[in-house]
C-alpha cells in the first residue's frame, strides 16, 4: 500500500538530510520509513515528524522503498510533499 502511495505521489523527498530540512519547514504531507533502516540513521528524522505532527507510516524494506522511488538503491526514508 505505501509503496503505491510512494509511486503515486506528485512530488517526493528521498534522503534523511532533504527529509529533515523538509520536516523542519513544514513542507511534508506524510513520511514513508523502512523498518530495516538503521536506526541511527532514521531515529532524528522520526523524531522531528512526530513533533511536526507528520503521519508516520513503516514499510518492510529499504530496497522495495528505494524501487518505489526509481532508484537504485535502497532508501531509508522517504517523505511525501503536501
């Protein structure tokens, strides 16, 4: 289901750093996260969402994440503009 939301969408932001300044300016609609994703790597965005009052949604795999949004590797985080 979220991997479809992820193709569908008009406009995304793949990467933490993009995903963080994104959260920050309010720009973000909902926030895609793979539950294999470090979570070092996850834990600040994660934060920054909930205080923002973003919807956070989990997916299985960073790799099917990363396909869902036409590249070729994986992606730990993925943001969905609103």
């Amino acid at each position: 289901m979220s991997y479809e939301k992820v193709t569908q969408a008009s406009e995304i932001i793949v990467g933490t750093k993009q995903t963080i300044k994104a959260l920050q300016n309010g720009e973000v609609k909902e926030l895609i996260v793979a539950e294999d994703a470090d979570r070092r790597v996850t834990n600040k965005v994660l934060l920054i969402a909930e205080e923002k009052h973003v919807p956070i949604v989990q997916v299985d795999s960073m790799k099917k994440l990363g396909k869902a949004c036409g590249i070729d590797v994986g992606a730990a985080t993925v943001a969905i503009k609103g």
